[in-house]
C-alpha cells in the first residue's frame, strides 16, 4: 500500500487546477458576459444562415426559370401537337374522301 506522503504526492494530487474565489458580484457580471458573447453568437449565426437561406433560394428560382424555358424549347407546346393531330386528321379525311371519289365509277 501507499504511505499518506506517496499518496498526496500521486500525480492525481500534484497537478491541481488552481481555484479562484470571486464575489457574487464579479460572479453576475462574468455570467453577463458568457450569456452576451452566446448571444452574440446566436445572431450571427442566425444572420449567416439567413443569407445562406435567400441565396439558395434565389438559385433555385433562376435554375427552376431555366429548365422550364429549355423544356419548352426541347419539346413542342400541346397546343402545336394538338394543331398536328388536326392537321393530320384533316389530311387522313381529305385522303379517304379521295379514294372514295376515286373509287366510284365514271358514268
């Protein structure tokens, strides 16, 4: 076993934090002030995250505006399709009526 000299000479004992004693006045300003640095803190985060926020946005809207406008320029509107599908309707029709104006006999 250890003898109370070794004991207190243990490494445990030998590095000691210092204690401070300060009054409850010092005590109130010193938590003030680690309460404003926080809250200093929290705002600028706040403030950066914000900024963050309505940058990401803002791309998002103008890539969003892009897509759209490459999409519309890579595909056809439905209105063009649907004047195609009239178009070759009106066609199909003019053709039939034509076989079968063809096809009666001549008198």
């Amino acid at each position: 076993m250890y003898s109370t000299f070794e004991y207190l000479l243990s490494p445990r004992y030998v590095c000691r934090s210092p204690v401070y004693v300060i009054s409850d006045s010092e005590m109130k300003t010193l938590e003030l002030q680690e309460n404003q640095v926080e809250l200093d803190s929290i705002l600028d985060q706040r403030k950066r995250l914000d900024e963050a926020y309505e940058r990401q946005s803002q791309w998002l809207e103008e890539r969003e505006c892009a897509i759209r406008k490459e999409i519309k320029a890579l595909s056809p509107s439905a209105s063009e399709t649907l004047k195609d599908k009239a178009k070759k309707a009106v066609e199909g029709v003019k053709e039939t009526v034509k076989k079968a104006v063809d096809s009666v006999p001549n008198f």
